[in-house]
C-alpha cells in the first residue's frame, strides 16, 4: 500500500472511531429529553431499562475515546491509535437522577421494574 493509502485508511479509522464515540453520547442525552410522565405503564418499564442501560454503558467506558498518530522513520510504517480521557460534560449524573425519577413514578403507578424483587 502506499502512503497516501495509509494516510487515507488513518483517516477514515479516525472518523468512524469518533462517529461512535459520539453516537453513544447522543443515545443518552436523548434519552434525557424523554417526558416519561406522559408515558403508558409499558412504556415506563421499557424507558426505564433504557436508562439504566445507558448508565451501565457509561459507567462500562473505562475511559472512553482518544487519537494518538506514530510514524516509523526508516521502515516507512504508520500507525494510529486511540483512547479517551475524562469527558467535560458527561450525563451519568443526569441519568441517574432520571432513573431515580423513573423509578418513583413506578412506584407511583404501582409498577415493579423487571429483575427487582418485591
């Protein structure tokens, strides 16, 4: 492959790895978006497994995403790396705030999430 092969397989790596860094991102901040008030008991049960889903994931990162670049001098190699550090603003906290409310209009209704005992 030549270099510019290279650079552009770099390139599109890069890309994909930060569109899904990104999607992640935005399924929980949608999901904070969400009026779980208005919804239908079944759809409470489900919303609620979606954010306590999201929150594992999030907790789950173990760090997250990064971008790091390295050039072999003499070989001509090229590499590229990634990792990821603390993010600035990261909707854990939010999401569970959320799934505490979630799980106080349950009990209001009357409704016990999947997996909990009774």
């Amino acid at each position: 492959m030549t270099q510019k092969g290279y650079i552009w397989m770099t390139g599109l790596l890069v890309a994909m790895a930060l569109l899904a860094a990104c999607a992640g991102r935005m399924a929980a901040r949608s999901l904070l978006d969400e009026d779980y008030a208005v919804m239908s008991d079944e759809e409470l049960l489900v919303y609620y497994d979606q954010v306590k889903e999201a929150i594992e994931k999030e907790e789950g990162g173990g760090g997250g995403f990064g971008l790091g670049l390295g050039l072999g001098v003499g070989s001509g190699s090229f590499s590229v790396g990634a990792s990821q550090g603390m993010y600035v603003d990261d909707p854990t906290e939010q999401l569970r705030i959320r799934r505490n409310q979630v799980r106080l209009e349950l009990a209001r209704r009357g409704l016990q999430p999947q997996g909990t005992p009774q």
